[in-house]
C-alpha cells in the first residue's frame, strides 16, 4: 500500500502515456518535431483553447519557465512573482541564467500562496521609481500555487490588467493547470487567454506524463524566437515524438482532467480526515492535489516510523508538510494514512473512516 | 520498405529500451534521480569504463555538450573543436549560451573530419599569443566525426598529451561513441580515460534509446557544479528514473554494442553498392554508420523521385549527401536503395545485390 | 553658494586629482596597466592594507561590484546583501548580468543599514534548506551603508566569521570605505582583512576623484580570473595611467581621509542644524557623509523654492530625503541651509547658527 | 625623443582635452550625464552627422564594441565581422559576454583588412543555410581596418546594401573613425547612415582623448534598451561630464580631424621611408595611422638595440610589425626613425631624409 506522499512526482507515468510512447515508437519518422504526432499536437492545443496558439513541448517545468523568463526579458528586466514560487525558489536561478542575466525574479508577498493585486500594484510601482534597478518586465502567476491553493477567474483577470496596465506581460506557471481548471470548473480558455495570460508553461508531468510540459503563447509575437532557443536548450528532442504522443493521449478523452480531479479529491479526503484531529494546523485552504499541514508530534512520529514519506514546507520550527496526491493515489492508501494519523492521536478513528467510506 | 536516411534518429526506440521504460513505471520511486534505476546506472557505468565516474544522464546530446562547455569555460576561455562540429554548428551558440557567454567555440579545420595534432598545436599556439582574446581551456573532440570516421587510440591520445601539456582539457563529443567503440574494437576505457579523455557526451538516442545520454566525468573534480547545473538546465527529470532505466537497458547484454555494428555494417554496405556505380564520389572513408557521398545526378533525381530522403551536407555546389543507417535499418532496405541507385545509373545492377546477398 | 545636496556625485574632482591627471599625461608610457604609475599604485596598496594584494583599478563602483559578484558566483549562487544595498537596488541587475546569469542578489533585512548577525545566519540556513534554490557563495557588506550608518568593527568581524563558518565569501562595497574608516578612526586592514573582509571595492570617486575605483583582493586566489575579466568588462582603460594617477593623489598625504572627514563633519552638522526643528524625523544615525531626514512640508516646500536639491529614499509616503555632503562642500554653504530650514520652519534661527560658528 | 611606436595609445591626451576635463569640474552639475556637457553633446554630434541620433558616451572601444554586440544579437545570432577584428581578437569573447552568450562573432576572411563583399554575402548564405547554427543578425565593419586600410564610400555602401537584404543590421566599429574620415575626406554622415550604416562605436582615445568613446545610434530604434545596458555596464560614470567634455574638445575646432591627418601623415612618412630599404616588405597598403612592415632582421635588431618599441602582428614566423604613429608624433621621431633604419640596413640615408624635410 502506497506510503509515499512526497511528492506528485514518484508516480509513474499513466498507462494510456505509454501505450502511447510505445505505439509512437513503431515507424520511421521525420525527427526534431517534423513527425505527424507534433503536427496533431498543435491542433489539438488549439482546439483545447479554443484560439490559434503556438505551442513548443519541452521535457521540464524547469526549462518551461526558465524559456518564458528569457523571452519576457528580452532586453532585461524583472518578472514579480509569488515569494513562494517555483521559478523564485526552485530552479537555482532559472529565470537569471536563462536570459543570461537579463531576468531577475522578483518576489512579491502572497496570501494563501495568492499574490493579491494591490499588492502587486505596489511592487510594480515601488520598482519603477527606481530608475537604476531592473525594470519590470512581466508577472508570473503559479495557478495552482504552491500553497495548494487556485486564484479565481476574477483575481487572474484583475492581475493580468494591472499588469498590462503597467506594461508588463503576464506569464502563467502551470505545473499544476489541470489541478486548477478541475477545481475551478472552467475552461481552458476562460482561465488563460481570456484572462490576459500571453504564455504559459503547460504542465503534464506532475499528473500523469513520464515527461511532458509544453509551452503554449497565446500572444504569438512572442514566440518568435522560441524555436532558436528551445533548440539551443537542448530541448528540441531528435525524436520528439515522444513528448507529442504524451501529450496527445494525456489530452485524449479528458484523460488530464480525469487525472487532475482524482488527485484533487484524494486530497481533500486527506485534509477531511486529518481535521479531525485536534492539534492539527492547515496553514492554507487545500484547494488542488496536496495538504500544508502542521501535525502534533506524535502524529508525525508515528506516520514515519510505519514508513510514511512526506516532504517539509517553510522554515523547519513551523513542522509544516506537504502531502501530495497523484493520478494514481488509491482511495484506500489515504484512508489507510487517515487511520494511521488517528491511531498516532489516540482517536478511535475506525468508525469515522468507515463513515467516510460508505 | 524504409527509404528514410535522413537520420539516424528517424528510427525509433529498440523495443529493449522500451520495455524497460514501461517496467520502471511499475511502482513510486523517489523522483529527481533519486530512485534505484539511477543508482544501479552509476555502478554499471564504473564497471564499463573500468573506473570510477560520476554520471549524469541528461535528455539530448546538445545539452549534454552544453553542460561540459560551461563547466569547461569556468572562469572563461575557448574550446578548440572540429570546424564541423555539432557543438560548433549545430547547437545554436550553446557554447556560448550554456556558459554564460564564458565560453567561445574555436574552429579547428580538419582532415576527414579529424583535428590532426599538429593543427591544433598550431592553433592553441597562435591563441595563446593574443593576449586580450580568449584563452584556450579546453579541446573537444568529436568521436565518431562528422564526416563518419574516427580517431584511432593513438589519434586521441596524442591530440590529449597535446592539449594536457598546454593545459587544456580534453572533452569528448560521444554522440555516436557506440559506433566508434564497435569500429576500433577498443574498450570504452582505452577510449576514454586511458587516452587523456576528462569528460565525455556519451550518446544513447541515436543508437536505440529513446531520449537518453550521459555526461561521464573521469577527472571528478569537475563534476562539483554540475548537479546545479543540471537542473537549472531543466535537465533534471523529475521522473529520472524513465532515462537511467534506458541506459541500463542500453548496456544490457551489449545492446549498445550490437546495435552500433549493425548500424556501422549496414552503412558499410552501402558505400560498397555505391561505389560500383560510376561518378560517385565519397569525400571521406566510411567507419562509422553513415556515407556521404556526391551521386550523379540521374541517380539523385532517381532516388528523390523514389521517395527516398537523405539530409544534405557542406556546400549546395558540391551536392554531398548523407545517408544514415541506424540499429534497426534492415539489411533489405539498404539492398532496395542499392538496387535503385544502380537502376538509376543505367547498371544492369541486380546480379552484383545477388551476389551481396549471398 | 552651493544648494546641491542631491549627490556627493554633484561635486568635480578635487584640485590634487586633476593635477595628477594633467602631470601622468606628460609623456609617452606603456598602454593597458603598463605604466609606472599602475606599478606605484599596487605598491602603495600593500603598503596602505598593511598586506600583500591584488588591486585592479576601473572606473566605476557598479562595474567594481559586478566583477567582483562575477568571481564570487563562479560556478554559480546567492550574494546575501542588504535589502537597501547598491549592489541590490542600483546596479540594473549587475550581479546577474556579470556572472551571465551565475549569481543572484540575495537582500537580507537591515537595521540601521547593517544585517544583523542573526539575520544574516538566519538568511543562509534557510537558503541552505532548500536544494533546488541557488546555494549561497558570498555576502557583502556595504560600508559605510546606504543608510548613513557604518558597521562597527566587531560587527564586521562577526558577521565575516557566520559566514566564513559557512563557506561564504565575505565582500565589501567600500563606495564610502574612505568615509568609514574616517568615522570608526581605524587603520584600513582592521577594517578589511583583519575582519575576515575577502576582497573589496575601494571607492574613490564620491570621495574627490574624477573617476576611480580600485577592486583590491586580499584574498589572492580570488584574483586569478579578474585580468581576463575586467578587459572583457571595457575597464582596462588603455590610458590606464589616469586611473592610477588619480588613486595614487587620492592616497597622497592623506587626502582621501582629509576629504572624508570633512564630509562627515558636514553631514553631521546639517544633522545638528536639523534636529532643531521640531518635526523633522532622522530614520537612522548619521555616522558618515549624508543625512536622511523628513522635513515638516513647510520646510520642504521652502527649501525647494529656494532652489536646494536633494534626492528622495524609501516609499514616497515617508518623505525621507538624502542631504548629501561632499569633500568640497563649504561650511557657509552647510549654515545657510539650515537658516533657510530655519526660517521656513519659522524658527528665528540665527543665534542658533551662530552660536554654531563660535 | 620619441621612440615608443608601440600603440597609438602610448600617447597621452591633448591639450585641449585636458584643458576641457579641468574645465568641466569647477562647478557642481548634475551626476550620471544630467550635465550642460552631455547635453550639448548630444547636440553637436547631431550638427556633425547631420542628422538626429542617439549618443551615448562610454569609457572604452571595448564596452562600445560590447554593447552593439549585446543589441545586434537580441533575441541572438551571430555577428560577421573581420577576421581580424578587435571585436573577433581582441575584447576577450566581449559579443558573447555582453550579450550573456547571445551574440557570437563570426569571422569572415579579408583581404586588405577589408571583407570583400561576395565574401560577405557568401558567408552569410552558407550560415543561413543551416538551421541549428546562429542566425546571422549583423554586420560589424571595422574602418580604419586592423590592417591600416579604409573602405572606400562605395564598399560600405555595397556592403551595408548585402547585409540589409539579408535582415542583417550594420554595425561600424570606428575606434579609428577619424583616421578613416580624414583618409577619404568625406563627411561623417556620407561614411555612416548615409551608406547604410545603424550604429556606430565612434573613438576618440586612440587620437587625443584621455578615455571617451561613444556608441552613436543612427538606426535610433535600436537605441531603446541602451541606457539600462550602459549603467549596468559601469559605463554610466558618476561624473559623466568628464566623458562629454572630452569628447566636445575632441570636436570643437576639429580637432579630431587635425590630429587624425597628423597621425595619418606621420604614417605614410614611415611607410616612405621604410620602402627605400631593400628588403622590407608591406603586407598592406598604408592608409591610417599605422603601418605594417616586415622588417630585415638586422634593422630589426637595431632598430630593437636602440630603444625603438613596436607590437607584432600575425604568426611569428611572418616577423610582421605594428608602426603606430599618433595624434603628437614628432615629424623629427620618424626622422629619427627611418635614420635609424636606413642606418641599420647600411644605407647612406641621411639624404633621403633631408630631401623629405625639405
């Protein structure tokens, strides 16, 4: 029984990716993204936002973004984005090394992992008045957030127009976008474009692919130079295929959302178990496929000595930890961690998890 | 019947590396190379090349040479490399890039795609005179070469005394290794380290994998940046597991090995055919798995009309074209090609493919 | 009568300086650091430090600090720094753009302009907690700092040893190192190597010279790349002599500290002619050449009639102003400005200033 | 009497200069170029190309030369230049530093210092032609050449037409902009926008500045991203008056003119003088300030055995010297000079150089 909630990532990849890898693989074809199954995935993306779009498959959410922060950056500037982000704290300088120095992210306060835009406003404004620092160039908005948390369809419009208020292009870091749109109940379309995102790293590996992301302009002009520099990123794959065939199935018969729901509601299922624990702390809603959760010692002892794997959040003295979700998680290996967690607090526990059961 | 020679990455994946893909997917791993795939891939390399290494498997050969040349260029400098070089014309500028401009490509003209030592003895010297431009730190030596040869031990080893006693550092382009293993019936050892080799691109997807390769370090100091490096790069899967169960499968039972002979065998087979067709000319010897060769022009048109697909090479006036074999070109297809070319040529032709064949 | 506060960058070159500029032109010498007066000037700096060292003199204190952030970076990471720090807010990205990408700002919270010990410890282990993020590499340590104040020399050598514990370079932006060693009446080795300080940038050009820095290793092996570096950077000045010519006369007889101390006893007496106006608020202390102070608007509005110019800090909100004083600024010019404050606050002011005089 | 040939920056600054950088520095002005002399600057340098444009002094031919490099190449490409090109030789791999690994130069050979323009076009073709190279984005055309030769009006022309039918820009690099405008006695604006050329490194140093340069935009579009560029170059000098200052003396009166005809007829004086003597050999003709001469080896060694300095140019064994002459070399040190030869060759001499005085 699956005891490992480190992270989204120590799943594999989903049956449907590779039977679609492997059927992928039987021809000859034209290598460097020449093949039908790239052709198709432009169509489809297209479809799927329901606008014409440039899309570019790459192998990670890392070079995603550190490829949008070049571009954005172009001749230099900074990007605001939330303290808490990925591009900020996770990509050892991505976004600076990316654009040889011409980008520097800029982190911006956030609630509920959520920038909220008056606060953007007054970094954006407080930068420019410094004639001498890097200028602004572009927000990037992480949706879902590291926090587990999704900015509505109101506050990523309300960003986006501050921003293009302001000059600023606006870069949306979808590791988690399938998460978001599955939880939010709206369209592709109504979540990016016609909020005012310009581009957007597409996420698919965290919720089912082997290793798939793409990144999708909106705002075409943009997308001039990627084909130079995806290729110069060693992420022009000779036989790209694969990652056109991933991301062709992933899109196949909803599969994404299907994935994307599971995982969402496997997470509640854990925050609902683990809230009736007294002592238990949740420093932020739990609205996509993980929970921030402070447990009381005994609880968190216990779950690591049966062997229970979890990743740390924050600063070490709040104990807080991430308890990721995937596509594959059993409904039964969270009710197992739930029962677990309430056996460690020294709650009967057994009925509640029946009750949820039935 | 294939007609796509355009590349050896047409092809596909060996159904070995496949298979072993979708059996690594079985069960949650740690993600991030943390998992035991890439652990057993740091054994299995040592044992190869009969040292110990440090491995760092990456998605593409360009960002495999890309990795070295900003490690090689620390604090900044050239890198004496093959006029036709792929780091030197086919990467985009990743050289420079990757490095953050630190690094410059130098060409180094060659004689069948070779460096001879006393050219590139010349060309440090001369770089060395000028004080203001940028110092040489580095050779980089493509094996098998771009013009389908290879350098002997003894080639290597010379043009790495060379470059050692100028203190320079020696990297090798192994893009197509397996190939050059197979033709100098060598040990990846006496290739390598024992010829002066610090760090090497070792190539897998041209060969059988799907998108795998491998930065091999001999000389260890070197390799105390690159896990930033890497990930910054993007290049840090964060289902890793998916390229180390490749290159474990790779080097299974020699797959490696008896894929580069079949692929070298079936490009010998060519040459053979076409070399009895009258006007042919091949600019090089053929030691590796592919030909370039200049063809008449009936024989051209012929062939194109055919549907068959070659990629071009050096200058449009001289009409030199490349046809690559791969582990799966079938010994038939090259025997079609062959009879085509010769049936373009106004050769009676199907007498000496029957004696081929016998 | 001076009414320019606005910079200590307002004031010309000292009479000293220019003279040595005019005499070093005399003559035909080697270009490029050649010179005799460039081998004088290291001389002078060992004997000046106390030590041997490296110095490079270039013209500027932003081009200064990005080389040295270029070195402290390599192969790549974080330079912890003051939130309000040059190298962080004023240099248009600088340690990024240097380091092609390699190195990020850090800002660490301040008080008074100086990182607190604690804060700075605290800074470094939470960056060390999260793998992916840039490791650090270096701090520096603006001195005196943007706030007007200066560390004391136990800070410096407290702050050095957290962060030489943690394998961090220790720099110091000395842009007003004259300034502080002025204040703290220290020789300028206690201040610097005897601290722990790696290597410096000596400021010379808000101090009375024309345009000259010096970046001074004391940490010789840090050295090693910069030749390379700083003729790349278009600061090996071919006429190199003016450079050294103007550090050489900055060095002279003390007229460096001549020149600082008379800045410093200018700020502080515009501080002591402040402070007697009720409602005028001082964010900080003022320990070497300018004040920050926010007037009551009356006084403000006065001021800015009369045609004074001062330059702004902090969030508009706050109205904090910097009164910058210079080697050159005339006592007359010190009084008449706050009789002016004086009689806009309407204070009857004379014998206050008078009693000054006495 | 002078016997330092070695650079025409072994000189100091004129009079003149000197006298404008005193000048410039009674009175307290505005810092970072808010000046009266940068702005009249900006003006006259309108008046002398006869046309508006952007200027933008800098300290170094190497930082101008850097900075076009780091605009030409957005989003990247490569730069075709000279072989040998201080751009290409001599800034230290500046095009791909400024341009954080953006920029490469491409060397394109020479005759005459000159890039014939077939050559230009050729290599331009043969670059675009493959995919994964670096897009060519510019030209840069060195005038006066590293060989002491001018393009003539007709070649820029022809030249600037190629590239801008291509969608590459024209850079020039005019470190000896005025040796070149006085060769062929033409106006500024007829050598630059007037022929095609966008932007120009226009150079005052080498012919009587102290340090001051400036990057000239005809092509004012480009000029957008240059200030961030500058100031985060270091090239933003506090006291930016000493810049402008220099660079209105080095106009005022044409000065740069008289000393660029000087320069230039002091050369063609030495190459007059040096051809009577059997033997020597010119690997150019000699149209600026400087001449290249392969001298016989007992000139050599008596010329060397005197005192005389020079720099060498090209691979030793070619024994080929750089005789730079400058705005303030003496008619009587050529004299002197060419006596000195004339004597070590065993020529009566004397003669000939009286009949030249004459």
């Amino acid at each position: 029984m699956k005891r490992n909630f480190y992270s989204d990532n120590v799943s594999g990849a989903a049956p449907e990716i590779l039977r679609a890898i492997v059927e992928s693989n039987a021809d000859d074809t034209a290598p460097y993204g020449g093949d039908p199954y790239t052709q198709r995935l432009e169509r489809r993306m297209a479809e799927l936002f329901e606008t014409e779009l440039d899309v570019y498959p790459v192998g990670t959410g890392t070079v995603a973004n550190g490829l949008c922060a070049s571009i954005l950056a172009v001749p230099y500037g900074g990007i605001y984005c939330a303290d808490i982000s990925h591009l900020h704290t996770s990509e050892c300088g991505g976004a600076e090394f990316w654009s040889g120095g011409n980008a520097r992210s800029v982190p911006v306060p956030t609630v509920d992992g959520r920038i909220p835009a008056a606060t953007l406003i007054e970094a954006i404004e407080a930068g420019a008045l410094r004639a001498a620092d890097v200028p602004g160039r572009a927000i990037s908005l992480t949706q879902g957030t590291e926090a587990g948390t999704v900015y509505s369809l109101r506050e990523i419009r309300e960003l986006a127009a501050a921003a293009h208020a302001r000059n600023l292009l606006v870069h949306m870091d979808g590791a988690r976008f399938a998460n978001a749109v599955a939880r939010l109940d709206c369209t592709p379309a109504e979540l990016t474009w016609q909020a005012g995102v310009d581009l957007l790293s597409f996420g698919a590996t965290k919720n089912g692919a082997l290793c798939a992301e793409a990144i999708v302009f909106f705002n075409r002009g943009l997308a001039e130079t990627m084909r130079y520099r995806r290729r110069r990123a060693g992420h022009l794959y000779s036989k790209m295929r694969f990652l056109s065939a991933q991301l062709l199935a992933f899109l196949e018969d909803d599969l994404w959302l299907r994935n994307a729901r599971h995982a969402n509601a496997m997470a509640a299922r854990v925050r609902q178990g683990l809230a009736e624990i007294p002592g238990v702390r949740f420093p932020h809603p739990t609205e996509i496929n993980f929970v921030l959760a402070a447990l009381p010692k005994p609880v968190w002892d216990g779950l690591v000595a049966d062997g229970y794997s979890f990743s740390r959040r924050g600063a070490p003295r709040e104990g807080v930890i991430r308890i990721a979700c995937a596509w594959d998680t059993p409904v039964e290996a969270v009710d197992s961690l739930i029962e677990a967690a309430h056996r460690h607090a020294g709650l009967v526990g057994a009925g509640a998890v029946a009750g949820r059961r039935a």
